[in-house]
C-alpha cells in the first residue's frame, strides 16, 4: 500500500503537537520495553537459578529459563491481534494506556514471586503466566505506540519522526541496565540472588505511574483529537484480523520478512550476547552490565539518525544495508569477545546494535505505509509480532543450545579419555604414564616444565584442576613439582613422536616451554581436538641473548606456530604462539652472567643495553605474567584463537 493511505500534509500536526505525540508514545515505549528486557537480562543472571530446581547444568538452566522468556513472544500476536482490532475501531489513546497498565501490574507481580524452592514448581508456573501477560501488552503497545506518530508525521520526515518509538526500545534497555548495574555494584551477590533483582522489577511500578501520566496529559494535543474523530469515523468499518490477511496479504508477509532478520539480531546481540559472555568467557556481571549500558547509549542514538537517512536516500536501500552487514556479524563478533579485551568486547555488541538499527529504524513508516487507516493497527501488529515467535524468541533458545551441545560433546570426550586411561591404569601407573583425570577432565603436558615459566604454567594449569604432566631433564626438579601439584613426572624433555604418541595420548592441552615441539601436533591430531602453545622465549636465549639468534627463533616458532594451526584446524586442534620477551627466570639469569663475561659489561648493561633494547615492551617479564596468557590461550574460552603470535601487553598478529 502505497502512501497515499496515509493522512494529508493538512491533517499533520505542527512540529509542536507532533512532538508531544512522540513524547507520549516513546514514554509508553521506554516503560513496557524496560520491563520486557528486564525480563530478558534476569533470565540468564538470576531465574536460571532461582525458578528451576538445581542438579543440571548452567546452561540448561538458561535455556530452560529462555523458554519462559519464548512464551512472551508467543502472547505478543494474540496481543496485536487483540489491540489492533480494537485499536482500529476505538482509537489508540485509551489500548495504549491499557496496555501500559497491563504490563507494568505482569512485571511488578514477578518481582513477588516466591521461589523454587519456597513453593516448587508453581513458582516457574506463576512465572509462566505473568510473562504471557507481559507478553500480550507489549503485543498490542508497538503498533499503536508507532501509529501515533507515523500516521501524523510530514510524508518528507516520516521515516524520521517514526524512528524516535524505535528509540524507545534501546533506551527501556538502557534503563534496565542503569538499574541492575547499580544494584549489582551496590549488593553482594548473595544479597543481589536473594532479594536485590526484585527491586529493579517493583520499580516498574514507578515507570509506568510516569509514562501513565505523560500520556494523560497529551490527550488534549490536537493530533490526539483527530484520531479520535478517525476512530469514530473507522468504526462501522473496521476490519478482524482475518480480513486483514484476506485482502492485504502481501503487506502482512512483508511486513514479517522485514521483521524477522531484524529480531533475530537483535536477541542474538542483546540477549545471548550476554549469556556467552557469562558463560563463555566468564566475565562478571557488572563488566557485561557496563558493556550492554553503552552499547544501549550508542545504539539508542544512532536510530533517530538512520530514520533520518531513510528519508534522505530511501527506506529500501538503508534496510538492505543493515541486512548485509548483520549477516557478517556473527564470523567476527565472537571472536571478539573471546579476546577478554573490554574495549574489543564492547565494540563487538556496539557494531552489531548499529547494524541492527539500519534494518529496525525505519520499519514504523515501512509498514505504516503498506496498510490504510481502517486495519493498520491491526495489519501493523499482526506483521510485527508474529515473526517474533519464531525469532527473536526462538533465536537466543537455538543460539543457547548449540552452545551446550558444544559443551556436553566436550564432556563425552572428556569421558571416552578416561575410560580409555582406567583400561590402561594397570599397565602404566607403575611407570607414571597415565593420566589420572580430574572434576575439570583436562590433561595438560608442560615441556621444561620443572622451573621458570614452564613451573609457572605447570602450577597455574593445576590450579585451574587439570591434571598436569611436567617433562624436564631435571627429573629431581620435575618429580618434586609433580608432587606438589599432585600431577605426573617425566624425566625427559624433548621426545620423539612415537614417545609422545605413545606417553601422552591423553593430552587436551600442549604447553611447549622447551624446544619446539614439532611431533606435538600428532599427538592432538590422533585424539581429535586439542590445544598447542608454544613459547618462544627459551629457545632464543639458548641460542644467544642477542638479537639475530633470538629473532630467528621467534619467527621460526611463529610460523611453525601458524603452520600448525592450519593443518589442525580440520582436526579440532588450535596453535598459538607466545612471544614474553626476555623473562626473568634462572636460566634467563645465568645467561645474563654468562653474557656480561663474555663481552666484558656489567650484568645491569646485558639487560639495558641489549635485552630491553631489543624488547618490544622494554621492560623484563615475570613468569606468571607468562602463565596467565598460556592458561588463557589452552582454556575453552580461547577455542576459536589459533594461528595468533601474542605479546605479554596485549598486542597479538595473526595469520
């Protein structure tokens, strides 16, 4: 339907009138979609375990959570359904505040609900039946909320004005956000799991009091009196639901497919975002309250701007532009918040939200203009909402379960390894070999592993609960640290790829500390999947402390590195490369002495004038600062790095 359905330029309100419509529709907009997003934000932080019973995993609880989540998105049709017939033939003033009452009476009840283990399975019931009723008042408010504005806006800045309810949505999550973070930073976790969360709900009570009346005090606007007299006008005439789809099929099909990539971007950005950073990356909470905080702020300024440009070049072609580039968000986004970067991590959710505004900010007027005043409210709603049952309910559920699937075939792996190690217990536990299996199911191998970063990556890895085997030519060093770190010693250091093959068969994790270990990849090559990281360090300074024998040896471990990574990757096998520099271990300092002799300078003039110059950090390193990037780089959570060359500061390169 073309624009021509919509009102003429003498029925548009003046700039002063139609700002306070679009006060009053973007108040009701904030109010319902903060409530909505609180909802989505507490399902993976607090009512994963507070509604569901205990003895599952984490992310079934989430998912099981993101379903309730889903029945929201399932009464949202029968929403607009509902208020868009009665819309079409009452008039939007009075659903409006309807429905904002309706959804602010469903969200406050929440924040009163007993828990699971108060009152069992009523209370995932109870939780069930509010969302429904949330569900449905957020239904019927998007349609009328954006008519309101579309239908009185100038033809020429149609797009732009029907963007600012568009505005509303980031900006209720960006409220949403403001009210966890602060109760998250101001309780401890206890208190925040016990009663802390139902605050941010019984503040809704607050909200909706506000849009409430800001939308009272609008009805006397004249843009508010002429759609009233429309209303009056439309309601011999008004059409259902099914009439809608009967004569204006095509408009409600588009108006879906306009929805659906759109909605399922969003959620994978805003909602799962959120869970695979809590569980994947394991980042606290105030950190990913934060990142979501500005990203909102970002996401909530850059909507008006592209409603603009609709109107400037087109709704089509500013659509086309955020369908495109959504499509590659995922590739690069995650990788991103593997990094453990915050910088990284927020860019990642800004770029997708921005994205995500060139497909959301223009759709008021696309769809307005598609259906005639007598259905649009109804056309409008049924388009809008239905696609969000299958999307954006649906996405976060799909993206969450894919995770955990990713997870429990890790735990099979996990479990095949040990069956395989007890059948081969007996044979081997008198000569050390195997590989006794802890809660965490990892097995790590250091080379040089008995003093120096080797020691302090065999110590980390071990207090991360992997079960670690320390291979040292000093196998007095090596037993005693074994013992301590109740892992496994070998008195070797660099083996053969049978010995390997056959020693560490049950290795996940390679740490090579102590030459390079080119047999290494078969071993992970033969099991499946596994991690490699070489560091380069040693190798340099056991050639020379200077520059030309250490250079050589960094980028021949570097490229062997990258090498690696190409060939393991079809066997689920990462490389990665570690470049510290010059590390302050023991045999970083007998190299010292041995250097200040031979060149005749001062120990103090090996580090200064050589070491440090040559260093890209200019400074020694410790080797824990070593350990805590290798137990980053062998973790899950660095899964989808490999073929990277990283630096103690945080630079890395890649192939």
């Amino acid at each position: 339907m073309s624009v021509d359905n919509m009102p003429k330029p003498e029925s548009q309100a003046p700039p002063s009138g139609l700002k306070k419509v679009v006060g009053a529709s973007m108040a009701g907009t904030v109010v319902e979609w903060y409530e909505f997003f609180l909802y989505g934000t507490a399902a993976t932080l607090v009512f994963s375990k507070v509604f569901f019973p205990g003895g599952g995993n984490e992310l079934d609880a989430i998912i099981a959570a993101f379903i309730t989540y889903a029945v929201g998105f399932a009464a949202r049709p029968l929403g607009g359904i509902v208020f868009g017939y009665f819309g079409d033939k009452f008039g939007r003033k009075q659903l409006l505040q309807f429905s904002l009452l309706l959804v602010g009476a469903a969200t406050f009840l929440m924040g009163c609900l007993p828990t699971y283990g108060q009152i069992g399975y009523w209370a995932p019931a109870l939780l069930v039946t509010l969302r429904f009723i949330q569900g449905f008042a957020v239904g019927g408010e998007w349609g009328g909320a954006v008519l309101l504005v579309a239908e009185h806006s100038p033809n020429r800045s149609r797009g732009f004005w029907s963007s600012w309810p568009q505005a509303g949505v980031p900006m209720g999550n960006l409220v949403a956000t403001v009210v966890l973070l602060i109760l998250t930073s101001t309780l401890s976790d206890e208190s925040f799991m016990s009663w802390g969360w139902r605050v941010a709900f019984w503040l809704s009570a607050v909200i909706v009091l506000v849009g409430y009346y800001v939308r009272t005090k609008v009805t006397d606007a004249p843009i508010f009196i002429a759609a009233q007299k429309e209303a009056e006008l439309v309601k011999a005439t008004s059409y259902s639901v099914f009439e809608v789809v009967k004569r204006y099929p095509r408009g409600v099909l588009t108006a879906m497919g306009l929805r659906f990539a759109e909605n399922v971007m969003y959620y994978l950005v805003v909602t799962f975002s959120i869970t695979y950073l809590k569980v994947v990356v394991h980042a606290d909470t105030a950190h990913i309250l934060w990142w979501m905080l500005m990203a909102h702020a970002v996401h909530f300024a850059v909507i008006p701007l592209v409603g603009k440009l609709s109107d400037t070049i087109g709704r089509r072609p500013v659509y086309m532009i955020g369908a495109v580039t959504a499509g590659t968000w995922g590739f690069f986004a995650f990788p991103m918040m593997n990094s453990g970067h915050n910088a990284v991590i927020l860019s990642a959710i800004i770029i997708g939200l921005v994205f995500h505004a060139f497909m959301y900010a223009g759709q008021p007027a696309i769809m307005a203009e598609m259906f005639p005043t007598r259905m649009r409210y109804s056309g409008v709603s049924l388009g809008y909402q239905v696609t969000s049952i299958v999307a954006g309910s649906l996405a976060p559920i799909i993206a969450t379960g894919l995770l955990s699937n990713r997870f429990r075939a890790g735990d099979q792996g996990n479990l095949a390894r040990v069956r395989r190690c007890r059948r081969r217990t007996s044979a081997r536990r008198r000569a050390g070999r195997c590989f006794r299996m802890t809660l965490s199911g990892e097995t790590a191998l250091v080379t040089g592993g008995a003093s120096g970063i080797g020691e302090a990556c065999a110590r980390l890895l071990a207090a991360r609960g992997a079960h670690v085997t320390v291979a040292d030519l000093d196998d007095v060093a090596a037993k005693a640290l074994a013992d301590e770190i109740d892992g496994t010693a070998w008195a070797v250091d660099l083996l053969d790829t049978d010995q390997l093959v056959d020693l560490a068969l049950e290795t996940d994790i390679l740490v090579n500390n102590a030459g390079i270990q080119r047999s290494g990849p078969a071993v992970l090559y033969r099991k499946g999947f596994g991690r490699i990281v070489n560091i380069s360090s040693v190798h340099g300074l056991r050639a020379s402390a200077f520059k030309s024998a250490y250079v050589t040896a960094k980028h021949g471990l570097e490229g062997l590195s990258k090498v690696v990574a190409l060939e393991g990757a079809p066997h689920g096998v990462t490389s990665n490369c570690v470049n510290p520099g010059y590390v302050l271990t023991p045999l970083v300092r007998s190299q010292i002495s041995d250097q200040a002799k031979v060149h005749g300078i001062s120990e103090s003039e090996v580090v200064e004038k050589v070491m440090l110059t040559e260093s890209a950090i200019k400074r020694m390193v410790e080797p824990a600062e070593v350990a805590s990037l290798v137990g980053w780089l062998a973790s899950p959570e660095a899964s989808m790095v490999t073929g990277a060359s990283y630096t103690i500061d945080g630079g890395w390169s890649a192939s």
